[in-house]
C-alpha cells in the first residue's frame, strides 16, 4: 500500500519538474525569438523583482 503512494508522490513530483523544464525551455526559446532588448528589459526586471 506504502509503495503504491510513494508512486503516486513520485509520479505527481516528475510530473511538475516536467512542466517547469519545458516552460523554462518555452520561455528561453521565446526570449531568443524577440528583440535583444526586450530580453534584457525581462532579465533586469527579473532581477530586480528577484532581488527584493
């Protein structure tokens, strides 16, 4: 019984570790696609958001 719900725990764990690789790639992809300067206004202003 344990061992079927240490499954499930790991199956829901893969699974978001899945979705933010893939919204991270997303995300890294689309920052490549736009103007440089864009990416470098996001960058800053997740820095800055990121530094409090």
């Amino acid at each position: 019984m344990r061992s079927m719900e240490a499954r499930k725990k790991a199956g829901v764990l893969l699974t978001v570790l899945a979705t933010a690789a893939l919204l991270l790639m997303a995300f890294e992809w689309l920052a490549d696609q736009t103007v440089p300067e864009l990416k470098e206004h996001v960058v800053h202003y997740v820095d800055h958001h990121m530094a409090g």
